[in-house]
C-alpha cells in the first residue's frame, strides 16, 4: 500500500495516528540537528520531520533527498511547534519512521511553487511540472467542476450528449479549416469541424430535440491571447424553440454555475441590441461593468472653423468622472494611446470640466467656452470630470473609443475582476458586406435565420435585414453565441443565393443540408460557449492559456512535444503529397 492518507487532509484531531503517505518532495529544509520536509501531492502539502539524535540513519537518508524525488513515509501525525496558519494541514507534521524512495528526480527546470522562477517558455516545454503547480491544476479542477455542473444542468433538463465526427468535408464560409490528407482517396481531404453545427442541425431533423456535446473545435487562425487553434465548446442544439426560450434555457445554465461554482446569485440579464452596442460602446461585446457611455458631439461641434470635425463623419465623446485633474503627462499617455498603431487614431481632444466651473480643451483657440459647457452637459459631465473626444469616419472612430473607454475603465479601477455583468446581445445583422470583394457574407452562420418581418428585405437591401441571434458577454468578453435556424430548404436556397453561391456550388457544398430540410426539420436554433473563456473568466485569468492543460503557444506550437513536426518522405508518399522545396 502506497498509501491511506493525502498531503491535504490531516488536522490536529488525527494526532497520533500512524499514516503513510506518498508524493514530492517539495522544499527541504535543515535546521540543527532537524530536517523539515515539505511532501507535495495533489491535494496539499504535509510537513515531515526527521531528527538527527533520534534516528541518525533515517535523518541521513532524508538528507540526501533532493526536489521532485517521489517518496514514500510511514510516521506518526504530532503537533507542530511553529504552527502555519495557511495552509489547512499547518498545525501538523509526520514524525517519520521509515523512508522509500520511490523514484528519483533531476532537478526541475523551474521552481515548482506559486511565485515560480520559470519564464513561459519553460512553463510551456515542461507543461507536465507546470501542472504540478498549486495555481495551474487549480484553474484545471475548476474546468473540471464547469464542465461537470453543465452536464448535469443540461442533463436535468433532458438534453442527449451526442458525438459527432471529428474528420468531416471543409466548408468555405466561416475561418480557415485544418486539413487533413486522407489516404484511402488520394487528392481528397477531410476538415477538421470549426464546429459541429450541421450535424447538431441534421440531429434536430432525426428528432434529438435536446443536443448538446463537449467538444473540441478547430479554427485555423492567427493566434491572440484569446485564441487557441483548438478549443472547447459547450456546443448546443433544441428543438421548437424560439429566441426567448434558447436565452431561457442558457441564461440558467449560466446562473447554475456562477451559483454551484462561485456561490453567486446574478440578477436576470440585461438585453442590448447590436445596434445600441454599437452606438454606446463601439463594440458588439460591451463591458457594462461601467458606464461610460458615448456621447455624440457633431452636431454641436460644426461650423467653427476645426477642419477635424467639420470634415468628420462622427465625433464622439466619453466622460472621465474626476479626471479633470489629469496632468499634462497622463493626457499625452492617452494621445499615445489612441495613437498606437493596434488603435490608429490621429489624436485625441479633451476638454477639462475644471472644479472651480471653468471649462479648458485642447482646441479653445476654435471652441468658446460656452460652447464646451454645451458639450459637457450632453456628456453629463460635472465639475472635476474630463471629456476625451476622437473624431473620423463612424465605424473606425466608435472602435478607437471602445478601446480609449476600455483603457479608462481600467485606470479609473472600474473593471474588478470579480464583478461580473453578465449582457445579452440580440438583434445582430444577418449579413456582414465586404466591401473589397464587395459581396455580403454571414455574421454568424449562413444557417442563421433572418427576423420573419425582415425577410422581404433579402432582396432589396440585404445589409439592413436582422437575424434572430444573440450574444452572450460577461466583463466584455464574449462567452457565447447561437441563432434561431434557417429550418426551411427554400429560405436556406435563398441565403446561399444572397451570399453568392450558385445553386450548383450550394448543392455541392450543403445539398446534404437542403436534402434534409426536405423531410421534416423542425424550427430549431442553438448556441454554443467557449468552454476555455468561461473557466478562465471564472479563474480570472487574462488569457486561456492557462486554463488549457496543454495548450499551444502563440505561433500555434505544442512546445512540449514539439508539434507540429515533419513526417518521413514515406508517409507522404502513402498520401500522395509532394511537397513544395523549402527554401534554406
Ligand atoms: N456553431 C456556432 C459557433 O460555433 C454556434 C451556434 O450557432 O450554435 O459559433
């Protein structure tokens, strides 16, 4: 027996019991004729104590332990002298009697604790003694917990986790597709899913009525902090439903976990649409943690002679309650800003509401004051706040803001991570146009299903149509998203149409789909959450990285089994693939 006891369970009540346990050696420490060891396992740390007069021999052997060796002790739990109130076995320690060594260790590359030496790099290459950290496992358990209370919550309400195929055809709406060579058909290739939607959809037409699966999506993109080339979805399907009762369903899914995991009670959330988001925020996630809302300027700005507003589109405001106070060195900080090239704006224009009443901008040579007062009071503004203008063409200006709105937020402490605000966005467009390729492409899916009153403006103007999805934002970062489904062949024939397809490449690409539709789909709609962002908004994190048990770095690389790789000349031969000569 390896063991009857773990590193975290033993208290002052098991006094005088005789345990075994087994783990790492985690710290060691000698002092006199004393040597203390910190045992590390999964679910804490333990003190060992070996003395030198009592049992030289054992002592020595102790000793010569070094970090990470993996032992085993058999001992007697006694109260400690110098007690450690942080940890909940910190009134103990082992009085150990024998000693096994059950294997040795070199010395890991990095110290294996909270605050570690190890740069990221390192952490990533020996990911399996990263893991074996306090911090990291913890953000893994609570993975764990999340996944686990969602399958239960779903569970209860009759939902069938169903798995669907991992190599399955490419599509070409949505991001880049993995490909994988398939060997039997030489030339042809199989896609990794960017998510199982079709086949949630066809399940819905077998009359699954309640889908949903943990499951892992691929998405060939270049990487963020936010970003992983695979990722988790809780990914989602119902049958007869409408919009109310997919945001019903999972707006308790996610009050189940803030409630089972975090112990918080969150009031029903709030609804936006896409519209006012944009207007507000300059953004289709907002963070309503805070408020700082936009205020337009224009048309109180026209007719004074500034060549940046006049010529601008839109101009906009935020209001900075008591920053008025800012000195000249904060405000150029904020013009760098706005003005790095991640943001893009020329420059930035405040105007002082100073606490004596007086109003001072950077552009009074053109403003009077009187006409900053009527700024300030459609901002809100009181005296001591500061109001932060940017100017240019709309869409790229409310972006510039949203970022600007984002960064004071932050400064002013407004964004605590453990406040959550949790927002759904609705009444998204259907249709997002490029102008370069000038054709119009899905916002979400081409499967997603236009407001029934929009429908006659498929035709005319396409750009201006609604659709029946909908956002779910906590803190600003989206968790999830999901539509009501096109259910019928000839309003899905239409989509592709207005997304450019021929009917013949429709046919090719989704005839399976149309086919379906033809027997029987019932209304349907779904939505999917980023398993990865959930845990790490939970966790706190700021990247998903850390809530991946492997993940892969920013160019996209599995450090740690160094993938992806090369394979032999014969395993391409098998698939047919020549590559192109690499240039040295
Ligand atoms: N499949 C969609 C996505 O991955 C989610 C959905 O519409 O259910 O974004």
């Amino acid at each position: 027996m390896y063991r009857n006891s773990t590193c975290g369970e033993l208290k002052l009540a098991d006094e005088n019991k005789i345990v075994t346990l087994a783990g790492w050696v985690s710290k060691i420490r000698k002092m006199g004729g004393m040597t203390f060891i910190d045992l590390r396992d999964r679910y804490g740390i333990t003190q060992l104590s070996f003395n030198q007069e009592v049992n030289p021999e054992l002592c020595e052997q102790a000793n010569k332990l070094g970090r990470e060796w993996v032992i085993m002790v058999t001992g007697t739990v006694k109260e400690r002298s110098s007690k450690n109130s942080n940890i909940p076995t910190g009134d103990i320690e082992i009085i150990v009697a024998e000693l096994t060594v059950l294997n040795a260790s070199q010395t890991p590359p990095f110290t294996i604790e909270t605050e570690t030496d190890g740069g990221d790099e390192l952490r990533m290459k020996y990911r399996y003694l990263d893991l074996r950290r306090n911090v990291v496992r913890q953000n893994l358990e609570l993975r764990h917990r999340m996944a686990f209370e969602t399958r239960r919550y779903l569970d209860d309400r009759a939902f069938l986790e169903v798995e669907t195929p991992v190599l399955i055809g490419s599509t070409p709406e949505g991001a880049r597709d993995f490909i994988v060579p398939s060997r039997m058909n030489q030339g042809e290739f199989y896609a990794l899913p960017q998510s199982p939607q079709l086949f949630k959809q066809l399940l819905m037409v077998s009359g699954f009525d309640r889908y949903f699966q943990i499951v892992k999506c691929f998405r060939d993109e270049d990487l963020r902090a936010d970003r992983q080339p695979e990722f988790t979805q809780i990914d989602c399907e119902m049958s007869f439903v409408e919009q109310e009762d997919v945001l019903t369903t999972f707006e308790g899914l996610t009050k189940h976990l803030f409630k089972t995991i975090k112990g918080l009670e969150i009031p029903d959330f709030p609804r936006m649409s896409y519209a006012d988001a944009m207007k507000q925020y300059g953004s289709d996630k907002p963070d309503i943690r805070f408020e700082m809302k936009f205020v337009e300027l224009k048309d109180l700005t026209v007719g004074r002679d500034f060549v940046v507003f006049d010529s601008a589109e839109y101009v906009a405001g935020i209001c900075a309650e008591g920053c008025a106070v800012y000195t000249r060195k904060q405000l150029d900080e904020l013009t760098e800003f706005v003005k790095r090239p991640q943001i893009g704006a020329k420059g930035l224009i405040y105007v002082r509401y100073n606490e004596d009443g007086t109003l001072k901008s950077s552009v009074d040579k053109f403003y009077s004051e009187e006409d900053l007062k009527l700024w300030a009071e459609r901002c809100n503004a009181k005296p001591g706040d500061l109001i932060l203008i940017l100017a240019g063409e709309t869409e790229k200006t409310q972006k510039q803001l949203c970022e600007l709105r984002l960064e004071m937020g932050t400064r002013l402490g407004l964004r605590d991570k453990n406040n959550y605000k949790c927002l759904w966005v609705i009444d998204f467009p259907l249709l997002e146009k490029d102008e370069e390729l000038n054709r119009f492409f899905a916002k979400h899916h081409p499967f997603t299903s236009p407001k029934p009153e929009d429908i006659p403006l498929l035709d005319s103007d396409p750009g201006a149509v609604r659709a029946n999805a909908y956002d779910l934002v906590i803190n600003g970062v989206e968790i999830g998203g999901g539509s009501i489904r096109i259910h019928n062949s000839d309003l899905q024939k239409k989509m592709f149409e207005v997304l450019g397809f021929t009917p013949e490449r429709a046919q090719e690409q989704f005839g399976f789909l149309m086919n379906a539709f033809k027997y029987g789909a019932p209304p349907h709609g779904g939505i999917a959450f980023g398993l990865d962002r959930f845990v790490s908004i939970f966790a706190g994190l700021d990247s998903i990285r850390d809530c991946i048990a492997f993940p892969k770095n920013n160019a996209g690389r599995d450090m740690m089994i160094d993938a992806p790789s090369r394979v032999e000349q014969e395993q391409l031969d098998e698939l047919g693939i020549m590559l192109k000569p690499v240039k040295e």
